[in-house]
C-alpha cells in the first residue's frame, strides 16, 4: 500500500506470517530503490513485537493503530486511479 503526501510517500507492506522473514523486506526495497521521497516504509506482520530494522518501521498486527492514529501528520492528497475513486492517497495492489 502507498500513501501519497505529494512530493512523498509512504510504503506499507503487510504480511500474515508470526515469523519476521528477510524477504518481507524486498518489495519495500525495490519500491524504494525506484522512488527518491519515501518518508517512512512500514511492514506490517503477524507477530507480537513492534520495532525498527533496516530502516523499516516492524509493525505489529496488534499495533496496527499505530499506522492509523498519527494526527500531527497531515492527511494523504487524493488521487483516483482510471477515474476510480478510493480511500483518500492509499494505492494498494495485491502482493
């Protein structure tokens, strides 16, 4: 999922397994590596623990707010796909 601010974005990538895999870590990678304005990349996961590796914000599912409540941040700008109207400045697609 992507969350547009504009000239940044914001990357989450969720993941249903308990057990933190390395390769959960290559699409936020590889997004990175194509997009110079990432404020901040989040990998949400099935485990208990919240924390921060290899620059990456390790989410809890159990935390999940934590993705959710941050009002001193401003809002995402909204965009449609094709004409589609979404969620305001969230892009996902199924990976």
């Amino acid at each position: 999922m992507v969350l547009d601010f504009g000239q940044e974005i914001e990357q989450v990538e969720i993941k249903s397994g308990k057990t933190l895999n390395p390769e959960f870590f290559t699409p936020l990678r590889k997004l990175a590596a194509l997009h110079g304005g990432i404020r901040e990349s989040y990998l949400v996961y099935g485990g208990s623990e919240t924390f921060r590796r290899e620059g990456v914000r390790v989410v809890s599912w159990r935390d999940i707010a934590r993705l959710t409540d941050r009002s001193s941040q401003e809002l995402p700008r909204q965009r449609s796909a094709s004409g589609v109207q979404g969620l305001p400045g969230v892009h996902g697609s199924a990976t």
